[in-house]
C-alpha cells in the first residue's frame, strides 16, 4: 500500500474542474542524504522559516519591485523545503505510532500535527496566489509546473467546516486504528478466551471452537462498526461540502486522480463475479493442501532472512532496481521487525525532506513476509526513481497506477521462486502469488460495492451493512465455512476506515499485473521493459493513460476481464500458451512435468494477441477438414468437367 494523505482530498475536490496548464520546469528536488532511518529523527516543526519566507513573498507581491527574480525562486524553495520537513516529521512520527499503537501520548499529538500540515498549504498558496497575480507571473510559470499553477489561479482558502470534519475523521481513524490491534476476549463457560487463546489452545470440540469464534468477532465488530457508522457520517458531510451527492462520488471524481466512472466499475464488477471466483476458489482449495503437504507453510522467516533471499533477483530484472534496493537495506529505510502493539499490515510513506521512501510492515514471520516485501519495494523502487515534494503530493496520486508498480514487481517475480524456495515450494508459492492477485481482484471489487452502498446510505445501521457484505460475499462465489459468521470481517479491513473508495485500485491493478505475467510468460525481456514504462508514468499519471501507453490492455475494454481470467487459467494449468504462427488462436503446449495440482511454471516463449483462448485445438482441426473437403470437391469437379468433355466429344465422333 502506498500511504496517502487525506490533504490532497480537499484540494483536489477545488481543482477537479479547472483547466490544465502546460507543463513548466519544475523548482529544484531534493536530493539523497546518505542517512539511515535511525539518524533522521523527529522533531518538532518549527514554522517560523515557513512563515516568514510566506510574508516576505506576499510583501514583495505587494509593492512589485522589479529584478526579485531570483529572490522569489530562492523563497519558494524554502517555503517547499519547510513543508517537505514537516511532512517528514509527520510521517515519521506517524511511524512510530504504528510502531506501538498503544502509545496514547503520540496518538493526541496525532491530529494536531496533521491540522498544523494542512494550515501551511493555506501559509504556501495565499503567498504564491499573491505573486502570481503580480508582475512576477510568467516567473511562476516558468518555475512551477502545471497542478501548482492550477491550484494558484482557483486557490480559495481551505473551508474552515472542511478543517473541522477532516480533524473529526483523523480521529476516528486513530481510534480505529488503535482498538483494531487489541485482542478482543470474551466469557465462555467461565473460561476468558481471546482470538490467541483459540489459535493456540483450541478447544477439541469443533462447535464451540466456532461459537467462541463468532462471539469474539462479532464484539469486535460491533465496537469497530460503530466508528465506521460515523466515519461515514462525516464523510458525507464533506461530500456534500464540495456539492457531491455522495462520498463514492466524491471519492472517485475529487480524491483519487482517476480516469474512469463509478459506471464504468459498475461493469467491471459483473465481470469478476462472472469470471474470477472460480479460478480463486480452486486456487484456494488446493493452496490449503500443497502449502502444507509442500512444507512451505511450516517455514518460518527472520526479516533478514527474507531481504537475503529476494536481493539477488533484482539485479536480473535491471541494475537501477537492483542498486535502489541495495540502498535501501545500507540505510535501513524500513521497519520489519515484528512488535507486541505493532499495527497489522504493511505501508510505504515518501521521507521527503531525504528523497527516500520507507517501507513499514508487520511480519507474520512466513512465506507472506516475501510477498508483501516484494509488493512493497515495488513502491518503495518507484519513489526512488521518482523522488518528488510534498507539495505536489497534496494533489493526489492515481493510486490504480502506483498499484501496478508493487503487484507488478510481484509478477516478475514468479519467474525466481523455484530457485528462491525449491521447486515443489516454488510452484506452491507462484499458486498462492497467483491467489493473492485473484483474492485482490474480487475483493478489490467486493469492498468498493460494499463501501458504495455504505456512503450512498449513510443513515444505514450496522446490522445493515453486515448483511449487505455477506450478500455481496455470495455474488462474488467466496465460498466460506457456513459454521462461522463472516459478515463481521469486513472491521479488521483497514482501508475501509483509513483511506475509503482506495480499495478498487488493488483490483485495477492486479487484472494489469495478471496481463503483465501473461506478457513475462511470452517475452521476458518485453514485460520487463513495459514494467520499466509504467514506473517511469509519473504518480499522477492516470490508470487507463498509464496502462494503455506501456501496451498494456484496457481492462474497460468489452471482453478484456475475461481474457485476462481465461489466459491466466491457462498458464496455470498448462505452463505456457505458444502460438501457433498459421492460426490466429491460441495452441496449449503440453508440459513436460505435472505436481500434484496444476503443471509447473515455465518461461516458454509466444506472441501474446487480444484472441479468444478458447477452443484451441478443434480450430486447427476444423480448418483442416475444410481445406480437405475444398481439395476433393474440387478435384470432383475438374474429374466432372473432362468426363463431360469426353462424352461430348464421343457424341460428335458418333
């Protein structure tokens, strides 16, 4: 997950209607300071650089002194330096709370820390509005680049009603966040059982293994639930502040820089419940058996252990990815180590004042660690290669796009987990890669529906929305254990509560990392190439502009889903789709070794097409049929035509 900052909201819902203006050069970047984590400590921001380099440009702008060029460059720089050092400070300290959850202290300075970071964008803009629209204009278009100068020219200052809500929402997301890490227990029988109590010490009889279960998960959603009915609350309220009908509109169109319609998901969604739960739920049924009868679900990890076993690997996919990693491990920029009141789940944030990113996570101590490592150095890489500013951070970021940089780097991986974990373990874990793509895109659609119907509703209740998320579980074929009542999972989802309307960008991305494998499994080196393409899209480059400029397909386009599922399928089970040069479909190569689930992975080269992968072999086959019958009806007819000349001929004879 790439984190984001609930600024960019309010901003982008002013800008969303405004023109664009051409690309200017940019001020100066900030360049790498050679640092390990530990030596960039947080501090508290001093604001007085930021507000003094603010009232000098606002003078300047007001007397309109000629030859202050260079002057208000070196201004602008500080003003950004300074709003780059606080977002540091902001994110590391956010950090640190993630770190311990139950830190109460860091959770109140909290909200007031993102309220002071949200009161400079008014300090920077209402300085740079007052210089633009003085005699020093066409400096600022040479200086800056276009979302700047847009949100100059429409800049108003930040609704007073907006700041309220959006310290309301901050809070009710920290307590989320703080009361999600607790181990829930409850009274059964007069014994006190927690969730660890139940995985380590589950009772033998299996009914009230489940009872216990049920009762556990559903105190912890009734607490949780209740902070998301507010959450939801406040949030339509900020819609309706900015003159949207309703949050998933506003989220869509204003907070997230997205090149696609909540209609247009609204296909997307028929497509994955008819094409994917299949394919998920057979991989899911068949992973509870090889990673266990493989061992690979026994291994347990170091953190270490994990970064040691995927380094090798990045240097054959390019040397810039290879070195960036190598970086990021001589500086420690990440936290992996597993922490008693460590928050579940993993990020990575932008250090901006360092030109760094960070990568936070909290290990299971497993095979899942490599994965969410792999995933999150794919953003971890991108920001390396494409350090930006805070500034331009609070314009948003297409999250579908930066999606693709992490579960694409997971799909060129798969080509190394034969050698990383052995052969049997290796096919176990490209299944599982494979899985977590599929679960990414059912869910990734299933919590986007589901969190729709909560913000088109916002007066529902909780029992409401725990019986729309099992509903919408049946459309997408997630086939659970009818014992245990699962409509209370949708609590321990952190994006429903701390970055709404995000979660659709998982299945986005994933059916284009799906396509990106495919193409690996045709041409390697291409694939690596289109992979290299889309982390050079810039982070405000649209989903659909992105995938579409690196070859990849549209998946809004008729068919594509199915396609992506289909191919995807066949790979699975076959190992390679090589095409056969005289036809325009699709030709199964056999494998030359099957496991006991589906044919091991291989690399085989073909020409990847938009064609239907189905009915491959009968094609060929009918086609021959048809050539043969035009051959002999042919040669029916030449027969036909020298016996009639002969019988003519005969006749005149006669």
């Amino acid at each position: 997950m790439k984190k984001f900052t609930q600024l960019a909201a309010g901003i982008l819902a002013l800008l969303v209607l405004c023109p664009a203006f051409t690309v200017s050069a940019d001020l100066k970047n900030n360049e790498r300071k050679d640092l390990t984590y530990s030596e960039m400590q947080y501090q508290k921001f001093d604001e007085s650089k930021l507000i003094s380099a603010a009232d000098e440009l606002k003078d300047i702008a007001s007397k309109n002194p000629s030859g202050k060029e260079k002057r208000i460059e070196e201004l602008i720089n500080v003003m950004f330096d300074e709003y780059d050092l606080q977002a540091t400070m902001y994110n590391i300290r956010y950090n640190e709370f993630y770190c311990d959850v139950t830190n109460e202290s860091i959770a109140k300075e909290l909200p007031e820390i993102e309220e002071k970071y949200y009161s400079y964008y008014d300090v920077i803009f209402s300085a740079l509005n007052k210089i633009y629209n003085s005699d020093y204009q066409d400096l600022m278009f040479e200086l800056l680049d276009r979302d700047i100068i847009t949100a100059i020219t429409y800049y108003e200052k930040t609704d007073e009603k907006y700041s309220e809500l959006s310290n309301e929402e901050s809070k009710l997301v920290l307590e989320y966040e703080r009361l999600s890490s607790f181990n829930y227990s409850v009274e059964y029988k007069g014994q006190s059982w927690t969730a660890d109590d139940l995985y380590n010490n589950p009772p033998e009889n299996y009914d009230e293994y489940n009872r216990i279960s049920n009762m556990i998960y559903s105190k912890k959603n009734k607490e949780l639930g209740e902070i998301y009915l507010k959450l939801v609350k406040i949030r339509d309220k900020i819609a309706k502040l900015y003159g949207f009908p309703n949050y998933a509109e506003y989220a869509y169109e204003a907070k997230y820089i997205r090149d696609y319609s909540l209609e247009d998901i609204d296909k997307i969604y028929e497509e994955v419940k008819k094409n994917f739960p299949d394919l998920y739920n057979n991989l899911y049924k068949q992973l509870s058996l090889s990673l266990y009868s493989t061992g690979l679900a026994n291994q347990t990890y170091t953190g270490e252990e994990v970064l040691n076993g995927i380094e090798p690997y990045f240097a054959d996919i390019d040397s810039e990815i290879s070195e960036n990693f190598k970086y990021m491990r001589k500086y420690h920029l990440y936290n992996i180590d597993a922490m008693p009141n460590k928050m579940n789940g993993g990020y990575t944030v932008s250090l901006y004042s360092y030109a760094v990113p960070f990568i936070f996570n909290c290990p299971k101590g497993d095979f899942n660690d490599f994965r969410t490592m792999i995933h999150e150095f794919g953003h971890a890489n991108a920001d390396f290669m494409n350090p930006t500013r805070a500034v331009y951070e609070a314009f948003g970021n297409s999250l579908d796009t930066l999606e693709i940089h992490s579960q694409g780097m997971e799909a060129l991986f798969i080509e190394y987990y034969d050698d990383i974990f052995g052969e049997k373990q290796g096919k176990a874990f490209t299944d599982y890669t494979i899985y977590s793509m599929a679960s990414s895109i059912i869910e990734g659609c299933l919590f986007d529906e589901f969190q729709r119907y909560a913000y088109e509703n916002p007066e529902c209740t909780l029992e409401q929305l725990n019986s729309k998320y099992t509903q919408l579980c049946n459309e997408y074929g997630l086939e659970y254990n009818t014992d245990v009542v699962y409509s209370y999972d949708w609590t321990d989802i952190t994006h429903n509560f701390n970055s709404p309307m995000y979660y659709i960008s998982y299945a986005t991305s994933a059916l284009s990392s799906l396509d990106l494998w495919i193409e690996s499994i045709n041409d390697r080196d291409e694939a690596v190439n289109t992979y290299k393409s889309l982390i050079a899209c810039s982070s405000d480059t649209p989903y659909i502009e992105s995938v579409e400029s690196c070859g990849l397909r549209n998946i809004f386009d008729s068919g594509v889903v199915s396609e992506i599922a289909e191919e995807t399928e066949i790979v699975l089970k076959n190992g390679t789709i090589k095409l056969n040069e005289n036809e325009s479909s699709y030709e199964v190569t056999e494998p030359s070794e099957v496991t006991e689930a589906t044919s091991k992975l291989t690399s085989a080269p073909m020409k990847k097409t938009k064609a239907k992968t189905t009915g491959m072999a009968i094609p060929i086959m009918f086609s021959l049929i048809v050539i043969a019958f035009i051959l002999a009806m042919l040669v029916m007819i030449i027969i036909l035509i020298i016996s009639i000349k002969s019988h003519r001929k005969n006749k005149k004879n006669k």
